[in-house]
C-alpha cells in the first residue's frame, strides 16, 4: 500500500505526517490537537470539541456546546440548521466544493466526516474517513466500507471485494455500479456519475468538475490501469498515433511510440494494444488484467496452463507430463 496508512481504532486517533498518517492513543475523555509538528492530547467534556482557539481558529456555536475551526482566506462561514459554522463541517456535515464556495452535506450515520484541505480528499473506509493525498499524479475515488483505495498510475482505484463492480457516490449517497473498462467515474457538481471514457476520450478537471473531452490532435491516450488519459502535446511530448502495432513508453517526462518487435509481444487490452518485454530469455505470462516475463532459459520450455503459462524442464526425449489437473501438456 506505498505510504496510505489505514485509520486506527477507537482508541487511537491517526493525524497526518508526511506522506503517510501515524496513530496516536487517545482514550473516550481525551482530543488530539496539533501542536508544534506533533499531536498530543487534551482533555475534553462531553459538550466540547476541544481545539486550540487562536489566530487560526475561531469558536462557533453549535447546539449545547462552542467548538473551533479554522477560518483562514479559504474558508467562510454559512448557516447550518440551527447554527454557524466555519467549513470544513463539523462530524455531523461532510463539506464539498462548489463554485468559490463550500457547502455541507450530511455523512452517513455508517461514517464518520473529517474535513480535507485542497491538497487531500476524503475517503471512507471502516467506520471512519482519512484523507489521501489528490495531486496531479492521482485521481481520487471515494469507496464505501467495503472498499478501500490504492494507488495506481496516475489514478486511484477501488478493489471491490467483487471484481465486477466500482464504487461511486451518487446524490450524495454511495452506491455500487457495474462499471465496465469502457467507464471511467467522474466528479461533477454535487454528484459523481460514469462516463464513458474510452480510448478517444479523456477526463479533465474544470472547476471542480470532471468532463470528457475528445483527443484530437493536440492529445494522445495513454493506457493506465483499467483506463485511459489523454496527455497533453508540448515541447515535452511527441504525439503520434499508436496503433495494434505500436506503444506508447515514457522517456525523460514524453510519451513516444515504439513498434512491437523481437523484443516485444503485443497484448491486446480494451480499445487498444500494449507491449510488455520478452526477449529471448522471457515469456510473457496472462494474470488479471496485466502481462508479466518469467524467465524461460535453454533448458525449459513453456506449457500453458489455465490462465498462465509455466516452464518445464527439456529431456532428451519428448516429454509428456500429466497434471494435477489431469491434462496432459504433449497435447496443449
């Protein structure tokens, strides 16, 4: 999982560091507050969301208690039932940007709302949420409980438990969706949907919306995990098309083609074909949805099996070997 730390339990509190969340202990009676490039715990009654109040922080009222939030440039306050608040929103509300502004939308009962900063987007996971970090190399997924997020390139992800499915909030609510290859998921104002985006199409960010646009000229898709992107032709790239024949590879921040060779074997994936190395020393394996080599060197051979491909060890005779399976590899 790289640096993604999962949320501590009840009794911990997990607070940010860099590039990765730490937990530390903080029992029913006690708060973790920032102090000084650390965290520490304060003690807190049952009315109170105790936080320091200072030049950064400002106390509003909310039923039978006060509790502080941040109001920097960034930030205003809008009325909420009953009182005013300073987004981000308080445990009850989760917020989400919409044109210059912030509004709150209230968390299901199942989860618990921390507010996340430009730099970071919420994601739930079990019984809680923690913020991962949405720069430009990622694109954030929320996933229910059931899911959790990972990193891939240049986007995140949700493994479901169900392979078949994506997590994708809907209205404000979380729901799964059958979300082929052919979809890629989407934020626009107040909802999240599917799109299709395939191989012509690419999503960019607009105002805190995504949309997808057409690659013309100026852009060309790059395959990533179960996607596709669109990258942007300048003096850093050189755009030309790459057909069942050729494959985009990443040299020093530019995207070129290279044709599939000797060295090569072209593996088709949805909408488009993608080269993995196999030289003369290698074989190319199938597994999931990726290709990888194995090394086959001059005295094995490869037999394929279900769903991928292993070596044997050449005789001086033909070889005939019966699996576990049953099948016999002199007739594959």
């Amino acid at each position: 999982m790289g640096d993604i730390i999962f949320p501590c339990d009840f009794a911990n509190f997990c607070v940010p560091c860099d590039f990765a969340y730490f937990c530390v202990p903080c029992d029913f009676a006690y708060f973790c507050v920032p102090c000084d490039f650390a965290y520490f715990c304060v003690p807190c009654d049952f009315a109170y969301f105790c936080v320091p109040c200072d030049f950064a922080y400002f106390c509003v009222p909310c039923d039978f208690a006060y509790f502080c939030v941040p109001c920097d440039f960034a930030y205003f306050c809008v009325p909420c039932d009953f009182a005013y608040f300073c987004v981000p929103c308080d445990f009850a509300y989760f917020c989400v940007p919409c044109d210059f502004a912030y509004f709150c939308v209230p968390c299901d009962f199942a989860y618990f709302c921390v507010p996340c900063d430009f730099a970071y987007f919420c994601v739930p996971c079990d019984f809680a949420y923690f913020c991962v970090p949405c720069d430009f190399a990622y694109f954030c997924v929320p996933c229910d409980f059931a899911y959790f997020c990972v990193p891939c390139d240049f986007a995140y992800f949700c493994v479901p438990c169900d392979f078949a499915y994506f997590c994708v909030p809907c209205d404000f609510a979380y729901f799964c969706v059958p979300c082929d290859f052919a979809y890629f998921c989407v934020p626009c104002d107040f909802a999240y949907f599917c799109v299709p985006c395939d191989f012509a199409y690419f999503c960019v960010p607009c105002d805190f919306a995504y949309f997808c646009v057409p690659c013309d000229f100026a852009y060309f898709c790059v395959p990533c995990d179960f996607a596709y992107f669109c990258v942007p032709c300048d003096f850093a790239y050189f755009c030309v098309p790459c057909d069942f024949a050729y494959f985009c590879v990443p040299c020093d921040f530019a995207y070129f083609c290279v044709p599939c060779d000797f060295a090569y074997f072209c593996v088709p994936c949805d909408f488009a074909y993608f080269c993995v190395p196999c030289d003369f020393a290698y074989f190319c394996v199938p597994c999931d949805f990726a290709y990888f080599c194995v090394p086959c060197d001059f005295a094995y051979f490869c037999v394929p099996c279900d769903f991928a491909y292993f070596c044997v060890p050449c005789g001086l005779t033909s070889l005939t070997l019966v699996l576990s399976t049953g099948r016999d590899i002199s007739k594959t």
